[in-house]
C-alpha cells in the first residue's frame, strides 16, 4: 500500500472499511460552520464510539486538533489519530 495518498481518498478508504464491518461512519462533509478541531470522523456500532483525526502521511496536527483529541481521551472517549501507515491497525480497530 502507498502511503502517498490525499487525505480525502485515505478518508475515503476509512469510511469504506467502516462500512463493510457495519459501523456508522460520520465525517462533517463541510466544516465551514463546524467548530475549529473536531475529529474528522466519528465511527459508532454497537456500545463503541471512535473519535478519529485523519491526516496524510506529513499531515501536521493544528493546536484545535490536538486539544480536541486530549480533552476526549481524557474525558474517557477512544481516539485516534490516523495516518495511512496506520492501515494495518486501522483494520484491526474497525474488524
């Protein structure tokens, strides 16, 4: 697999590896109005609820982002942030 892709098809693979193993895929399809940070995705079946930040391989994370993700897994919440060198793991989390 090649780790060069844009963030939008990476995105696009999540969803669809989500969605073959029946979970909800949410992802904020304009974050004009959205508040500045918020995970790109959350992903639900069952009990379980992901929070997860997608980024390309060089990605950098925005101060908004990362405070984000904190304050979530603080709060108890399961996140990730994911890059496409995370595929393998990505599969397992989502199996």
């Amino acid at each position: 697999m090649t780790f060069d892709i844009s963030e939008k098809n990476f995105e696009q693979q999540v969803k669809e590896l989500a969605r073959v193993n029946n979970w909800l895929y949410y992802h904020t399809y304009r974050s004009t109005h959205s508040v500045q940070g918020f995970p790109d995705c959350v992903i639900v079946r069952g009990s379980r609820v992901i929070f997860a930040e997608l980024k390309r391989e060089d990605g950098k994370v925005s101060e908004f982002q990362s405070q984000w993700l904190k304050t979530l897994a603080e709060a108890g919440q399961v996140v990730y942030l994911w890059r496409p060198s995370d595929y393998d793991e990505i599969c397992e989390v989502l199996r």
